[in-house]
C-alpha cells in the first residue's frame, strides 16, 4: 500500500480544531479565548495549532514557560504570550523584552519583574494569580489585596488581569466550584476597588458547565483538542467536541507462527492457536505506554485486533489471525482514531490505564510526526 507519509505518524484535524474553537467561543458568549498551547499543545504539534489559531484570529496564546514562547516565536507566530507557570525572577528581563504577559503567584516574581521592567523602560503586563481553592500556586486569599496593591506601586507592573483556577470543575458536583466562584467574586469586588478591571477563571470545564465563571475572558485547554475535560460534565455539548488528533502506523511485517510461540520480551503472551502476527514500528519510545501491553486494540482493516506481548521501545504486535487473507503489508493500523465504523478514543486508552486523556496524548513522542491535514 503505497504512502508517502511515515509509517507512525499523527494526523492533525485543523479543521475539527476551528469547529471546536467556534462552539467554545460561543459557549463563552463571544468573550475572548486565550487557548492553552503549553506542553506542545497538548502533544498535537505547538507550531501548527499555534499558527491556525492565530490565522483563525486569536492573539492571545497560552504556554506554561518563557521557553515554549521563545521556540513559538523562532517558527514565526506572533502572538501575545501568557506565561502559564511561575518562576524564580531569572527569566524576568526576557519576559519584559519580549513582551510576554506572566502569571503572577509570589512578591519575589513581581519585584524581579519590577526591575527588569524599570532597567529596560519598558511596562509588563502581569496575571495576578489568587488560589481560591486550587491548592496549588498564586497568592493566598489573605495575601491578595496587599499583593495586588504593591503592584500597582510597583514601577513597570500593569496589571492585566486577576485570576484563578479550578481544581474540580470537571466533576459533576459543582459545589465546591460555586463556592470557589464566591471566593473569587470577593476577590474581584476587592479589586475592582483598587482599579483592576479584567478577570478570568474559566477553563475548559466551566466554559461548558459554569457560564457564572466566564467573567472576562475564558483560558480552554483540553477541550480546544477535542477531548473532554472529564467524562462527569454536565452540559450535553460536550458531545459536539470533534478529536483533533488520530495516531497511526502501518504493517511493517506478517508472521505465521504455531500454537504455543512465544511473543516478545518476557514471552507474556503465548499463542493458544496458530497464530497470524503483525509487527508495527510503534512502542513506548514513540508514548505508547509499556503498560498497555496485552490491554489494548488497535484498528486493522475495520475491526478491533488485539495487542500482544510486551510493547517494545519501538515494535508492538497485534494478533490479527481473524484477518488472515484480508491483510496486508503496509496496512494501516489505528491507536488512536477511527476506521471503518469502529474508533479508538485517548478516552478509552486512558480508562485502560486509570488516567487521564491529557497525559495519553501529551505522551506522544517528539520523534512521532504530526502532520496537519
């Protein structure tokens, strides 16, 4: 079967990505979107969303460090950047030079900014983060307002907004998230006090199923992919969401072999019948992960074949004796994506493993190409 791309490669579905981007833009009621492009855009390929994004008219793009902007603005996009993680101050006179917008979680991160920002007469645009519940990082609730007060006295700080995050939005019980909304409304009265006038909250999950958090502007992750935040969201269109992302190789090798053969490192798969097997050029140095061996399917003409024996680093092996006389060298084989009337889903791959789809995905190695289509 002739193919001129490589055999393990990822297909990238632009055209799911801007039907994913209109219904979240909707469901935020035309409110600005600054989507999450960080971890090389959850493993679909940074460069290529990052420029359909901006040709589809998003200016604002996030990254969870100053190095994935700087790699962004080396292959051409021009965006503005928001700086997801914190940091220790050391990347502060390049973020100010570059005009990138940090989040903003410590007084030491502000005071580095503050400095670079007055050595260089220029301004920063910060994102003052407050944990209203997330238990992570930014400034406490007792913190914030003398938080948000010494940046305003701060040289070369403008503040472009407050925030916050959710750590549960994506359950189906929303109570300690409009709890969290309450805690953050205090936040924002105080601000708005003081003469801040921008605010956001809203990830994925919210956009869909808490419309009181959209506030300004609203940050979609997983969702802008094609995945769901969690299989607990409550708003139904969550179903309309369209994967951006499908992962497949092809049949490299056709091996006949009697009841009873062994099959690869550790021989913990052994032929109960003859056996037909396919080699795939696909293992766990290309993400797909070790512990799926003997647990999962791939896609092989239409029909669910399993995987057995160990993944390899680089070769996996399906069994697909139900096939024998209808396969082929160089047929395709699906991890993830559809085929025929069947489909594999990161979802069910992540269930396999007790997981979640971000980190199927964002495992996808580097040496797998995607390619945009």
């Amino acid at each position: 079967m002739s193919d001129s791309r490589p055999l393990t490669h990822c297909r990238i579905d632009l055209a799911a990505l801007d039907h994913n981007m209109a219904l979240l833009k909707e469901l935020a009621g035309g409110r600005p979107l600054t989507p999450a492009i960080k971890a090389n855009a959850y493993g679909h390929g940074a460069e290529r969303i990052a420029a359909r994004l901006v040709e589809s008219g998003y200016t604002t793009l996030c990254v969870a460090h100053v190095a994935e902007a700087i790699a962004l603005e080396e292959q051409g996009i021009r965006a503005r950047f928001m700086i997801l993680s914190p940091d220790l101050g050391d990347p502060a006179e390049e973020i100010v030079r570059r005009g990138y917008e940090p989040v903003v979680c410590t007084l030491e991160q502000l005071a580095a900014l503050s400095r670079a920002a007055k050595s260089l007469k220029q301004t920063v645009r910060i994102h003052l983060k407050v944990d209203t519940g997330m238990g992570r990082v930014g400034f406490l609730m007792s913190e914030a307002e003398e938080a948000i007060r010494q940046a305003l006295s701060l040289p070369g700080i403008e503040i472009a907004a407050v925030m916050s995050h959710f750590p549960r939005a994506d359950e189906a019980d929303k109570s300690y998230s409009r709890g969290q909304i309450a805690r953050f409304d205090e936040v924002v009265r105080m601000a708005r006090g003081l003469g801040v006038g921008q605010f956001h909250l809203a990830n994925s999950a919210a956009i869909f199923d808490l419309p009181e958090a959209h506030y300004d502007l609203c940050r979609p992750g997983i969702s802008i992919y094609g995945l769901k935040p969690s299989d607990q969201c409550l708003n139904p269109r969550t179903d309309e969401l369209k994967p951006v992302l499908s992962w497949r190789t092809r049949i490299t090798q056709l091996k006949e072999v009697p009841a009873g053969t062994g099959i690869s490192y550790g021989h913990t798969f052994v032929t109960k019948r003859p056996s037909l097997i396919a080699s795939v050029p696909v293992g766990y140095g290309d993400g797909l992960m070790r512990l799926l061996s003997n647990r999962m399917e791939f896609l092989v003409g239409g029909r669910r074949c399993p995987q057995i024996g160990r993944i390899c680093m680089d070769q996996s092996l399906i069994d697909v004796t139900a096939l024998r006389g209808k396969v082929e060298l160089g047929d395709e084989a699906v991890l993830i994506g559809s085929q025929g009337d069947e489909e594999i889903t990161a979802d069910e791959m992540a269930s396999t493993l007790g997981t979640i789809n971000y980190e199927i995905v964002t495992q996808i190695s580097a040496r797998v190409p995607r390619i945009p289509e």
